[in-house]
C-alpha cells in the first residue's frame, strides 16, 4: 500500500483523472454541511455560530493535515494517501452518528471536524502531484477536472442530504442515520480511486510532450522561505475567506435576504440554491483553472479578486431587491472560488516546479485552514449579534459583506507582488536528477 503503483506500458493517462473524482466527489461533501445546519439548530439547541464548528474544525484539520502530511504523501504515493483519507473520512461521519444519536455534541465536532478533516486534508492533495506530472503539458485543465469534484460534491450531498432528512426526519435519530449513510457510502465510492489511481513511469508520459521535471525546480523547504509563497498564501487565504462566506451560511442566507419579500424562500429552495453553489464551484474549477493555462495564473487570479469585489458590491447594494442579482453574483463569487483552489497548483507548478509541488500545496492550504476559521466567523458572528440588536433581514450581512470586499482588495494587491522565484532557491540540476531517480527506482 505504501509504495506508488506505477502505471503498466499503454496505461491511459485519462484514467487517472476518474481515480481523483472519486475521491474529491467524496470528501466535498463537506461544501453541503449548511443542509445540516438548521436541523442541527433545532434538534441540539445551537445557535448559528456553534453549528457551524464542525465544519469550521474541518476546514482547519484539512489545512493542517495537508500542510503536515504533504511530504508524507509525496513519499508514499497517492494510493497510500487515497487509503487514510477513506479511513478517517468514514469513520469521522460514524463518530458524528453516534454523537447525533447520543445527543452529544462535540462528538460530531470531534467526529466530522477532527477526524474527518484529517480525512479531507489527505484526500483532498492525494492525487495533486500525481496528476500535474502525468499532465505537464495542461496542469490547470488536470487539476481542475480533479479539484472540480470537491466542488461538486455538495451538488450531490445537498439534495441527497435533504431527501435523507425528509426520510429520516430532522431530529437527532434522523441526522444520526443520515450520518451513518454518508459514512458508509463514502467508503465505498472512494475505494474506487484507491484501486485505479497510477503514477507516470517516466517524467515524459507524452512522448510530444514536456517533461515533467523541466524548468526550475524548488524543494518545499525552499520554498515556504520566498516572498512568493506567501504572497500566494495571502491571494488563497483572501480569495477562500470570500467564497466560504456565502457557502457555509447558503441555505439561512438566502433565506434571511428574502424574509420580508412577498416571494420567500422555502427550505428546499434554499437547499437548491446550495446544489447550484455547488454547480458553479465545480464549474469554475474546471473552466476557469483550463482558462488560466491560456492567459496565465496571475492574469486569472486578477479576475477572481476584482471583479469577486465587484460581485460583493452589487449584493450588499442591490442584492434584497432582486433574487436573480442575488443568485447570479453568489454564482460568480462562488466560480471564482472554485477556480482559485484549481488553479493554485498550477501557480504553483508555475513557480517552483514539480519537485515536491505536492508537500508545497499542502502547505500553501493552511491558508484554507485560516479561511476556514475567519469566513464562518465573520458571517455567523456579526449575523448573530445583528440579530440580537433586533436586525433582521439582509441587514444581518451587510457588514460582513463589506469586510469581504476588503480581503479581496488585499488578496489583489498581493498577487501582483508574485514575480519568479530567485535563482538561490533553485535546486542544483544533479540533485534534481538524483532525486527524481531514486523517486522512480523506489
């Protein structure tokens, strides 16, 4: 299990992007947790901000895991990574189904937050590496058709969750089994990418191709130590704080923005416009990453922060006046968020290479941890305390709004500090050579 399975002769480079999917389809269940929030509300008595812990401790563990278990990854392979991230995926939804059916909280915090986060985190950079060397020539198209399935993996998960907990009911038996479905669904589906995932048996897997390995090369070490990395640590942090935002909160959202509008919305409603977040997160990673191999990363990151500020902008100024305003810039804001997770490996591969490009985007993903942390926050804390000061309606979010557009704004100015990495933190050819031998002999 911990050594690479390597790719037989006349082995279909197309059949790795499928090994991904399953597994990214997976664990982006966790962009459809906003279905359970209400329920969760009713059944445990929460309020806003505690609901939204597990999700925020997932986010955090994915960044933390994958910055800490990035190297461990490129040195074992994406199988073994595919295989740990099924185990502590499965298993954090069965823990959060005893918590649900026990009434105890902070077991689906400790269940879906903790250990399913560690899941999520190697899950989610597994098959990174993997596919930027199998695919040189179109890293963002390969990571986008990947990464996509994070994003849509709530397009599945929200409406199945929501006819789950119509079925089940939404009290805590009801989210309890829910849980439990998930869990042992996932597990299932993942397999599929354990047993098909493959790594190139050269650098060259197109013969009229590029090398994998051509071009600078930069150690994750190195790498962590440059302007650039933090730079781009900055523009994913800014771009993920915006995005997660709108979509933990998407469902009570929309709701509360057309409370008192004579067209309001119904909770299956509201769980449809979660599935078509989902859509348009899934959409722009695959467009918009493939876009970026045309007009270059920096150019593409310029559109996600400007024109994502300009989406904010019309919301909090037009947004309760018009429901398709409203749909379409969250539509857009979430595009863009989407692109800026598919397209950051190629940014990356861009920068420093293939070398140890997987350990250098775990890394980079403790930016999600911290958006993970700072975007619910934001959003649920000042909801909550608009709410206590008798506010209601699409006033509980126009401050929150207008702090995303602030972080946008930084995000931007940050990208265009990144120039290439200076020629001191480049590898010596010979160690490059060396070492991606002795990757292949092992």
């Amino acid at each position: 299990m911990s050594s690479p399975p390597v790719a037989p002769p006349g082995w279909s480079r197309w059949l790795v992007p499928p090994a991904a999917l399953s597994v990214h389809l997976s664990i982006g269940q966790a962009y459809a947790w906003s279905v359970f929030k209400p329920p969760l509300e009713s059944a445990l008595n929460l309020d806003g901000t505690q609901s939204a812990l597990p999700f925020q401790l997932a986010i955090v563990m994915l960044g933390l895991s994958a910055a800490f278990g990035g190297t461990l990854v490129e040195r074992n392979g994406p199988r073994w990574a595919m295989t740990v991230a099924l185990i502590c995926f499965s298993s954090g939804f069965l823990l959060s189904a005893l918590g649900a059916q026990t009434e105890q909280y902070w077991l689906i915090v400790l269940g879906y937050g903790f250990v399913g986060g560690i899941g999520l985190g190697i899950g989610y950079i597994s098959p990174v590496s993997t596919l930027i060397k199998w695919f040189p020539d179109r890293p963002g198209m390969a990571t986008g058709i990947a990464i996509m399935g994070f994003g849509g993996g709530a397009l599945i998960a929200s409406p199945w969750s929501a006819q789950m907990l119509q079925s089940f009911g939404t009290g805590h038996s009801g989210i309890a089994l829910a849980f439990l479905v998930h869990g042992l669904s996932y597990a299932v589906f993942m397999t599929l990418g354990v047993l098909l995932i493959r790594v190139p048996r050269s650098e060259k897997p197109v013969k009229s191709g590029p090398s994998a390995v051509e071009g600078v090369q930069v150690s994750a070490r190195n790498a962590v130590r440059t302007p650039q990395f933090w730079c781009l640590w900055l523009v994913l942090c800014m771009n993920v704080t915006a995005g997660i935002g709108i979509l933990e909160k998407a469902a009570p959202m929309i709701t509360d923005f057309f409370a008192d509008s004579s067209t309001s919305v119904s909770a299956s409603a509201a769980a449809g416009f979660v599935a078509l977040l989902s859509a348009a997160n899934m959409a722009g990673r695959i467009g918009w990453s493939s876009t970026s191999d045309l007009i270059g990363r920096k150019n593409i990151y310029r559109l996600y922060l400007g024109v994502g500020a300009l989406m904010y902008l019309a919301i909090a100024l037009f947004g309760d006046s018009s429901k398709p305003l409203f749909v379409l810039c969250a539509l857009v804001i979430l595009s863009f968020y989407g692109g800026g997770f598919a397209t950051v490996p190629a940014y990356l591969k861009d920068l420093f290479g293939t070398y140890e490009v997987g350990a250098i985007h775990g890394r980079l993903l403790t930016a999600w941890s911290t958006a993970g942390v700072l975007g619910p926050l934001i959003v649920n804390w000042i909801a909550d305390r608009q709410e206590e000061a008798g506010k209601h309606g699409s006033s509980l979010y126009g401050l929150s709004f207008a702090i995303m557009i602030g972080l946008l704004v930084v995000g931007f100015v940050a990208n265009e500090f990144v120039r290439p990495v200076h020629a001191r933190h480049h590898i010596p050819a010979p160690q490059e050579a060396a070492d991606v031998q002795r990757h292949q002999s092992a």
